[in-house]
C-alpha cells in the first residue's frame, strides 16, 4: 500500500535545515554583508554610504569604522531568512523527491525531475520568505539616510517588516520578487547538481543514495553543486538587490529597465558585482548547511526509527 505524500513531510528536515541555515549565517554573515554592499554599487555616489575597492578593504574600512560589530549588521535578519528558508527548502524539496519516487516506483529521478522539483520548492519558498529578505538587504546597507532626512531605519526583524508595511505596503514586501522568481533556478541548479553527484557516488560504491556519507564526500559534493549554482544565475541577485535597495528604487522602473542600465553603464561585469565574496561566503555555508542537515537529519530519523520498531 503506498503512503500517502503528507506522510514524507518530516519535522526532521525542518529542524535539520533550521539548523544548518542558523550556523553558517552565523559564521559568514560578513561575507552576504559585503556582497549586498558591493552589488548595489552602481558607480554613483550616495550619501552616506561606503564604496570599497576590493573584499579585503571593505573588511578593513568596515571594521574602521563601525567596530567587528559592523560585520554583523543586519545579521539578525539574515539568520530569520537563511534558517526559515532553508528548513522550509529542505523539507519540502525532499518531501516531494520521496513522493515522487515513490509514485514512480523508482529509487533515481532524472535532472529534470530534480530541476522541477528544485523550482516549484523554490518559488514556494521565496513567496514565503521574501519580505524578510527585503529587510534583510536594507539592514546590511544602513546606515545610510537618517531619519531626519527622510531616511528609515529598522532595528530589528519584526521593526522592518512593520516599516517596510507601513511605508510602502503588501508591494514593499515583495520588492525584487520578480528576479527572485526568476532566481529559483539557483535553488534547482543546486539541488539537481547536489542530488546527481550522489546518484553518481552511490553507482560507484554500490550503495544506496540514502547511506550517510562521510564528511568529506558531503562537502564536495556541495561545494561543486554551490559554486555551479552560483556562476550560473549570479546576475538576478544584483538586480534583486538594487531593486530591494531603498536609495535605489527609485532610479529603476522594473526588472528590465535595471537589466539594461546596468549592462549600459558598467557592462557585463556589472552583473557579477560581489562574486567573490558571495563565493567566499555562499561556498563554506553550503558546505556546512548540507554537511549539518545530512548529520541531523540521518540522526533523528535513525531515533525515530528506533522507537518506533
């Protein structure tokens, strides 16, 4: 008899996700900081805010400035966006792939099953998510304006939404949705990349996709899934940012009018502004957020198991 598909969403991958998205935000923050700082800069000058010639002066003139403290800036919004997306994406993309296969009566699923399943798991994921990925952007590039001058400020997760609401309304929230949308095939790429070089691990010693690994075998398998992600759809994330960025929005009239300016003014490199340091940053983390989620997630369901039997 074969169960029924509420039965593959496990609390499991929700709490192994959390897990894995709360700790490597806490150890990279630094790195999103800098990438958000550096995708932004459209080659104006803006008051208030720093421009950095390379990733290690950034660190420097943050640190300058604004103590180690400053590395943390909208660190707060960050791990609430990172640990709820990533719990959310992890069950629901695994719970969709065990139903699947299951249906289909096989133990593989092909790139394109993977790939659609990564984007329905991402879209679903961003609708969700999304306002707080507004405020997290706009936190890591205060301070800008202050109050007087018409700038807004959050102190915190739930202070942004109420502004970000208050200001600009439901349509604040889903500033940059439209190239985030576009941007779950970043997700797709990843999982499908992730999912494939364990079906090819698996066919070489023999074993089932479902065996635990090792930790090295998880890292590169996720460091070689990330950084083939990334390279792939860098570009939607300058443009979410600067349409998320609120001394931007205001020069943008949409995803295509950003698209077009940025290649006029600052060419194609333009759109792989803060690569590096997105590398540098998204690279350890997705290391350790599969690394602790395949950990986690094979321990609690081996203890369920256990009581159960």
């Amino acid at each position: 008899m074969k169960k029924h598909w509420s039965e593959n969403i496990k609390y499991e991958y929700l709490v192994a996700g959390l897990s894995g998205g709360v700790l490597s935000t806490l150890v990279l923050h630094p790195f999103d900081l800098i990438k958000v700082r550096f995708q932004v800069n459209d080659g104006t000058v803006i008051k208030n805010r720093q421009v950095y010639t390379g990733v290690v002066n950034a660190f420097q003139t943050i640190v300058k400035s604004d103590g180690l403290r400053g590395l943390y800036q909208g660190a707060s919004a960050n791990i609430a966006a990172s640990s709820l997306s990533n719990s959310l994406y992890f069950c629901i993309f695994n719970s969709i792939k065990l139903t699947t296969q299951e249906r289909l009566n096989i133990e593989h699923l092909k790139f394109k099953d993977f790939f659609i399943i990564g984007c329905f798991t991402g879209a679903c994921t961003l609708a969700l998510t999304n306002p707080i990925w507004v405020v997290k952007t706009r936190m890591c590039l205060q301070p800008g304006l202050s109050v007087a001058e018409g700038g807004v400020h959050y102190t915190g997760v739930l202070n942004g939404l109420k502004q970000l609401y208050k200001h600009e309304g439901i349509r604040g929230y889903y500033r940059g949705f439209v190239p985030g949308l576009l941007g779950v095939s970043h997700g797709a790429l990843q999982f499908m990349a992730y999912e494939e070089l364990k079906k090819l691990y698996s066919k070489y010693t023999g074993k089932p996709t479902s065996t635990k690994l090792g930790t090295l075998q998880y890292i590169t398998m996720a460091a070689l899934s990330k950084v083939f992600a990334v390279v792939s759809t860098y570009p939607y994330q300058v443009v979410r940012s600067r349409l998320q960025d609120i001394q931007l929005q205001s020069k943008y009239d949409g995803v295509v009018d950003v698209c077009r300016k940025i290649y006029r003014i600052e060419g194609f490199v333009g759109f792989y502004k803060g690569m590096v340091p997105s590398l540098l940053r998204v690279t350890p983390a997705c290391c350790i957020t599969f690394l602790v989620f395949e950990n986690i997630s094979h321990f609690l369901i081996k203890n369920k198991n256990k009581n159960v039997t």
